[in-house]
C-alpha cells in the first residue's frame, strides 16, 4: 500500500498524472500455518523449488485462487499438489478428445470441428439433451467468469473453472460422450459427430477461460485441438478471442430446461449408485432397473438418454426400462430420487440371498458380542461413577450406535 501511495503522490506531483488507473491489493503471502515468512524460523517457499517439484502453472494457480479480499495467502504445498493434479486432469480431458475422440480423422474432418466462434441459438437448440446440458453450463460459465474477473473475483473465477472442468465436463459429459462415440454403447457416426463438435467446443472455451491462471499448459493443449486454416492458430492462446458473442451484451445462449432435465438425470444415476454401494454389488455386475417418471416430457428424455444411465450405474441394457407412474416390482429396493422420479431395483439383483445371509449373520454375530462387551462395562457402578463424564458419554453414544446397527441388520435379514 504505501508503496503505491508513494508511486502514486511522486506521479501527481512530477506530471499531474495518476501512474496508475487501477491498483489491486492483495493480502501477503504467508506460511501454510499462516504465519508470516521469515528465514529465520526457516519456513520461507522458494518459488523456484515449487516451480520445480509441482509446475509453474500449480503454483500460479494456487495463488491467484487463495486471494480472499482483506485476508493473507496462506501457500499450503497440498494445495498446491491439488491444482498439479488439476493440471493433470485437464491433460487427460484434452488427450481423450484429441486420441480417443478424434481418432480416425482426416484433416479436413479435424478441421471442420474448428471452433469458429461462440456457438448460437440454432446450433444448440438441434442438440441432444446431454450435449444441450453441458453447452449450457459452460456459456454460463463463461459468463459468470466475465463477471467475476471484471470485479476482480479472482479467486472465484478460478474455483468456478476448475468445479466445471472437473465435476461437468469430466466426471459427466466425457463419460456420456463414450455412448456417443463407441458403437459398442449405442453410438452412432450422427451421435459421434455431435459429440465431438461440442467435446472440442467446450474445451476450447474452458482453455480460453483457463488461460490467465496456467497459461502454460492451456496453451500447450489449445494448439493440439482442431483449428482453422487461416484462424488465429498461428498466433497463440492469449490474443484468441474471449468467448463471447459479440453485441447484446456478449450474451451466450443457455437452455434451462435441458440443465434440469440432465440434473434429473444426474440425480437418477446417483441414486443407483448409492444403491449398489450400500448393498456392496461388485463393480463389473450389471443390474437390472426399471426408472419410474411421472411427467411425459422428462420421460421422454430419460429414455433418450438410456444409454448414458445404463452405463453411467453399469445397468443391465436388456433389464433396464422406463416406465410411467405405478410401475415398479413388489420384491426390490424403490429409490426416491426426487418428486415424481423412481428407481425400482429387484433385489435378487443387487444381493445373492444366500451369501447376503451369511454376511449379515456374521457381522450381527459379531456386533452382538461388542454391544454385550460395551454393556457390561456400561453397567458396571465403578466404572460409571469413577471413569470422567466424557468418557461415560462416549460409551453410552458408542453403544446407541451399535444397537441402531444391529436394528438395521435385524431388518435387512428380514427382508431376506
């Protein structure tokens, strides 16, 4: 501060002008425990042996993300090795699109999935319910990004990025683009050029958008995605154009009803897979599922989508079916994934009864003979009067929980 005070007083009085037009101040960079760096207590970062041992753009990164306004920079090194493997992640996502995607295409194939600006109306409108989704979310990205960095929310234009890339375009729509691509899941060459046409769209938006935080390894991967003859590939990422529309504000077109319809969707696929983890499914069994929706049109996009869901929560394809309202099974498991959406799940699917019996005899066996332990202990008058209050009441909730457990075991076999 003072030394901008000191800059900007001198420039005032020297030449009349103001040095400067806008000045951010940050918080100074401390020690992961918050401390301030002193080499004396030996706990200053060389930013050479960070650059060195996690990138130039994880620490970069990590700095420009760990501005609070009005608060210091604690530089935590796991936080650091948390955006190099960020970095690592966006390598992956952009190796699938160039070696997987992409495989097999000529160049003139490769070029005419150039991005040639942001992408409108029509285009988006004649989209797949999936491809509709995540087009969606990355122009309001773009646009809650724009708004955050022309308010200097640095931070929170960093951490929106990097929940996007991440949670949207990798965990979700890389994984739905494989029923696109592959013909083994129900891909076709319509479906796979659609889903390479937004795969490198979306990217190549994300790299732009990425670009002032690790402008090092976006802009490595920018000029392996297709580019136009005669486009500004041959200059480099940082004088690309921001993704905007141009006019009107730079608004990007959304669809909301294809974001809640694919959250539906989203949220189906959870719930079987909350399911197959409490019941212990091994991974490489496919179950059987009947998805139970009440409204015609969601319907209508669940079974567009069947493919997806099928190998999104490892489905059975020949025992999958969506059905309307009062479908269901009356020996199965009926998840509520949310108003008017079911998920019915027999349960000679999920569990062998025999080997589920065993198991849960088993561990009932074995929480019976912990509770009796716990009891006695618990019902000992020297133990309650002399051990502390806490210890006591840590007993006692330990026990709650193990009874609450044998309850539920005690049901489960039941329903075997």
């Amino acid at each position: 501060f003072f030394w901008v005070a000191r800059m900007a007083m001198m420039g005032l009085e020297l030449t009349g002008k103001s040095p400067f037009s806008v000045v951010y101040l940050h918080g100074l960079v401390r020690a992961a425990d918050n401390t301030k760096m002193s080499k004396t207590k030996g706990n200053v970062v060389d930013p050479l042996d960070t650059v060195a041992e996690y990138g130039a753009d994880a620490l970069r990164y990590s700095l420009l993300t760990g501005v609070t306004p009005g608060q210091d920079v604690p530089l935590n090194m796991e936080k650091v090795n948390t955006n190099r493997n960020f970095a690592n992640k966006l390598w992956n996502c952009a190796k699938f699109v160039t070696d997987n995607a992409l495989k097999g295409l000529d160049a003139e194939g490769r070029e005419a999935l150039a991005p040639a600006g942001p992408m409108g109306r029509a285009e988006l409108d004649a989209l797949p319910l999936a491809e509709r989704y995540i087009v969606s979310k990355c122009h309001a990205l773009v646009e809650e990004v724009t708004h955050d960095l022309e308010a200097y929310q640095l931070g929170e234009a960093g951490r929106k990025i990097y929940d996007f890339l991440w949670d949207d375009y990798a965990d979700w729509y890389i994984e739905v683009s494989k029923t696109r691509l592959y013909e083994g899941l129900g891909g076709t060459p319509a479906s796979a050029a659609q889903a390479q046409r937004v795969l490198v769209y979306v990217l190549d938006a994300c790299l732009r958008l990425l670009h002032p935080f690790m402008p090092y390894v976006t802009e490595h991967l920018w000029h392996h995605l297709p580019r136009a003859p005669g486009s500004d590939a041959a200059t480099v990422l940082m004088l690309s154009d921001w993704p905007q529309m141009e006019g009107a504000g730079g608004a990007l077109p959304t669809d909301d009803d294809a974001v809640a319809a694919f959250a539906s969707i989203q949220a189906i696929v959870r719930g079987i897979r909350n399911a197959r983890a409490e019941y212990a499914v091994d991974l490489g069994k496919k179950i059987a599922a009947t998805v139970v929706v009440e409204g015609d049109a969601l319907r209508d996009h669940v079974r567009a989508e069947i493919a997806s869901i099928v190998s999104l929560a490892r489905l059975d394809p020949a025992a999958t079916e969506v059905a309307a309202a009062g479908a269901g099974a009356g020996d199965a498991v009926n998840l509520v994934v949310q108003d008017g959406v079911d998920v019915v799940l027999p349960l000679s699917g999920l569990v062998d009864p025999e080997k589920e019996r065993a198991r849960l005899q088993k561990q009932g066996e074995k929480l019976a003979k912990e509770i009796e332990k716990l009891a006695g202990r618990l019902g000992q008058a020297g133990f309650v009067d002399k051990a502390p209050a806490a210890v006591v009441e840590k007993a006692r909730k330990e026990l709650a929980e193990m009874e609450e457990q044998a309850a539920k075991i005690t049901t489960s076999l039941a329903a075997l």
